[in-house]
C-alpha cells in the first residue's frame, strides 16, 4: 500500500476504534451495537479495491482484537474484517465513482450480516457460544439496521476522503500549471488575432481612402483637360 494509504487508514482506524469504544459501546442498545470500525473498513474498501479493503480490514481488525476491553480470542475480529473488506472491495465501481447510493448500502447491509455471523461462526469453532445465549437472529437484524442508519454519516465521508488522499498534489500543480499556460496562451493568439485584425482594418480603410483620391484627382485633371 502506499504511504498516504497507510497514513489515512491508520487515523481513520485509530479514531473509529476510539469512538467505537468510548461513545457507541456504552450507548446499550438492544442487541448488536452499531460497527464504526466495519463502516470505516467498507468506505476504505470501496476506494481502494479487493487488496487494499483485505490489508485495512486485516488491520483493523488485529487492532480491535488486542485493544480493551477485548474479551475474546485475537485474531478473530482480524480474520473477519480481512474477509469482509475483500469482498467489500471487489464492489468498487470501475470508474472509482458510485452513480447512486443503493450498492454501497447493500454493501452494507450484506457485510453487517456477514460480520455477525462470521463472528458467530469462528467463536462456535473456538467454543464461543455467546451468540447463541444472546440471538443471532436479533443480532443479525440489530446490527443491520444500525449499520445501516450510521452508514449514511460515515461512508460517504471515508469515501471522500480516501479518494482525495489518491492525488498527487505535485501532479495536481502540474495540470493546473499547464492549463494556465494553455489558457494565456490562447488569450494572448486571440488578442493578436483581434489586433492583427484591426491592424488590416485599418490599413485597408487608408489603402481605399488613397485609391478614391487618385481617382478623383484624375477625374478633376481630364476635366480640366
């Protein structure tokens, strides 16, 4: 990955998983609670592809597995968020930009529905029955309705952002400096235009008005005659 990539996703992650944590995990919402850290991965995903969404969600995921108050298996949260974010990223749209917001809401949804029960799943082969005590099918809705009403307010914005880290600013100053140059330049032939123009005007008015005066002066002389 590239260097601004690795420097946007670190901050994005770092403040998802702050606010995942302080703010929404103590909001205690019935059921699931909403995934900062997974909307943060979907809208890096959708920009940067199928590598780039599994490296991010890789890593996002090892993050959340060892910060507190982590309570299950490291690991775990990495290996789903890597998988969800490869398949997150293979939706990115070919030309970079979304013509509407129905995909990346489905890919939303689909993805709060996998994170459930992947999660779900690698805790039954560790021995983690915790979902089963609490519902997986009330998980399963909580946690896409949630991700769901959260997701206008953040994948867009991570979207943004990550697409204005892909510019180079050099090259940037660049195209603007050569298309200042292409526009005083086209300034500059039409004004010659304009005055060479003129200039013919000009000359072709007192080319006239001579050949008049000739004509008169000949005329008057054969008179005179």
């Amino acid at each position: 990955m590239r260097v601004n990539r690795i420097l946007l996703s670190s901050a994005l992650i770092v403040v998802a998983l702050v606010l995942q944590v302080s703010v929404l995990a103590r909001l205690h919402l019935p059921g699931a609670v909403p995934d900062l850290l997974l909307l943060t991965v979907l809208g890096l995903a959708l920009v940067y592809g199928h590598v780039g969404g599994a490296l991010v969600g890789f890593g996002a995921g090892l993050l959340a597995d060892l910060a507190p108050p982590a309570d299950h298996a490291a690991g775990r949260y990495a290996l789903v968020l890597c998988v969800i974010g490869y398949l997150a990223g293979l939706a990115k749209p070919e030309n970079g930009r979304l013509k509407s917001a129905t995909g990346p809401m489905v890919v939303v949804v689909a993805a709060a529905l996998g994170t459930t029960l992947l999660y779900a799943g690698v805790g039954a082969l560790v021995g983690d029955t915790t979902a089963r005590h609490v519902g997986l099918p009330s998980l399963l809705f909580t946690a896409a309705l949630y991700d769901l009403l959260l997701a206008p307010f953040v994948v867009p914005g991570i979207m943004a952002l990550a697409r204005k880290a892909e510019n180079d600013p050099l090259a940037e100053a660049g195209s603007a400096a050569k298309s200042a140059d292409i526009s005083s330049g086209w300034l500059s032939s039409g004004t010659g235009l304009k005055i060479g123009g003129q200039r013919g005007g000009l000359g072709s008015l007192k080319n006239k008005a001579r050949t008049r005066t000739a004509r008169v002066g000949r005329i008057k002389g054969v008179k005179r005659l």
